[in-house]
C-alpha cells in the first residue's frame, strides 16, 4: 500500500510558483482514468523528461473539498449526460491545507478542451456563491445563473505531477456527500492527465496496460450516486464496477 507514496516521494519537488508557470492549464485537455495503486506506482518510476511532484509547506498530498452547484431541475448535469457540445460545471473548491478557496466554472466546448475561471472566494461559505459570485458565474452562465444552490460535495485527497508543460493528478480516497449521505471508494486512484492536446507519456503507459480513459467527471458520477433519478446514463458501468452497485 506504501508503493504509490515512496514514488512520489522519490520525485524532485517543484513549488507551486513553478507549477503555475510550467503548467498552469487553464485551457486543456483532460483524460481520466481509475488506477490501481501499485500499477500507478510503476508507471510514475518508469516517466522520463524530469517528473516533478508538487510539494508545499512539506507535503506532497493535499485534502480537498468541493461544493457543486447546479439548478433544481439538474441543467448542469444534464448537459453532461446529454453531450452538449457546450457545457458547464459551477464549484467551490477548497484547499483544505491552507484554507484558501475559489469558485470556479469550468466549461467544455469546441474540440473537447476544457476551461477554466476562477475567483477568490470566502472559505466560510464555501456553500454559498453569494453577490459577487452569482455575477461571475452569470457572466459565464447567463440566466442559469440565479437558478443555482448547492447539490453536494466532494472530498479526496490530490498529489500533483509536473513533466514538462503537463499536468497529472492523482486523487485518492474519494468521498461524495449530499444532506448527511456518504458514498466512499473506490481503492483505486482516480488520475487525470492534463495536456495542452496531444496525449501524454502517462496516457501512452495506462493505453499499453489496458487502462482506458472514462469519460466521466466526478461531479456526475457523484450526483449519480447520490440522486437516484439521475441514474440512466452512461457511467453506470462505472458505478458497478467500482461501487459494486447491483446490475438491476
């Protein structure tokens, strides 16, 4: 079980100042997948072109929790499920470590890529967007905007990897909560390569190991998990895979 932590810890650190200049990504491509440990271990000592692991204050692994936001009637989710070529996902995310917290909309459109905006906002209501967040997101979001309240949150733990200009994240002990319920698992890691385009060496690794990118993000897998009537799409195999839900 220790076999994940010693290769990261055999890494050279970079500091978050030099993440953000080396690999800051706000426009990207993410490809995701669920690893298991030790396989995930092996591929990190066999990367070339100068690995780095994030290290702040000493650590390489940090706690986050993300509140999601989305309408009554799931118009974030939907576009998801649905494949619009436009989406969209509204969250407060919070460092846990260092208390600093953002909002965040992250949104999906021409050629897959990703991007990312973010605001400062206050950690003590991470659960709340507020004025000045409501005009943020509405200025992305338009009347969707005033329609959005908190749907659930989600917890892990994250080490960060920076070769080159690309990013891989590495998330652990996933948690999703709604009103009280809490839905944990799985063992394996939840990693995400995170590229300007063209697929990383990671990618290339996990493709010649039989592992497949999921196209999936964890706030529907979450909101999946946690709301029964949003359960007909296509991470349900996901779910009885990794959650051991019953296939009926």
């Amino acid at each position: 079980m220790n076999a994940l932590p010693d290769a990261l810890d055999a890494l050279p650190p970079i500091s978050l100042a030099e993440l953000e200049d080396a690999a800051e990504l706000l426009n990207r491509v993410d490809r995701k997948y669920f690893v298991p440990r030790r396989v995930l271990a092996a591929a990190i000592t066999r990367l070339s072109g100068r690995p780095r692991a994030l290290e702040i204050a000493g650590r390489r692994t940090f706690r986050y929790a993300t509140t999601y936001f989305d309408t009554p009637s799931f118009t974030l989710y939907r576009q998801h499920a649905q494949r619009r070529r436009h989406r969209f996902k509204v969250r407060t995310r919070t460092y846990s470590d260092s208390g600093a917290c953002r909002l965040e909309v992250k949104s999906k459109g021409l050629r897959g890529l990703t991007v990312k905006e973010r605001i400062p906002h206050d950690p003590n209501r991470s659960g709340a967007l507020g004025a000045a967040g409501r005009t943020f997101v509405a200025g992305r979001l338009g009347e969707d905007a005033a329609l959005l309240h908190p749907v659930l949150d989600t917890f892990y733990r994250r080490s960060t990897i920076v070769v080159g200009d690309q990013r891989l994240t590495l998330d652990v002990d996933l948690a999703f909560e709604r009103n009280g319920c809490r839905i944990a698992g799985p063992d394996d890691v939840l990693v995400e390569t995170k590229t300007s385009g063209g697929a990383s060496e990671l990618d290339r690794m996990l493709l010649h190991a039989g592992i497949r990118p999921h196209s999936v993000s964890k706030y529907c897998l979450a909101a999946s998990l946690l709301y029964p009537q949003l359960r007909g799409h296509d991470w349900v195999r996901l779910r009885r895979r990794y959650w051991g839900e019953p296939s009926s």
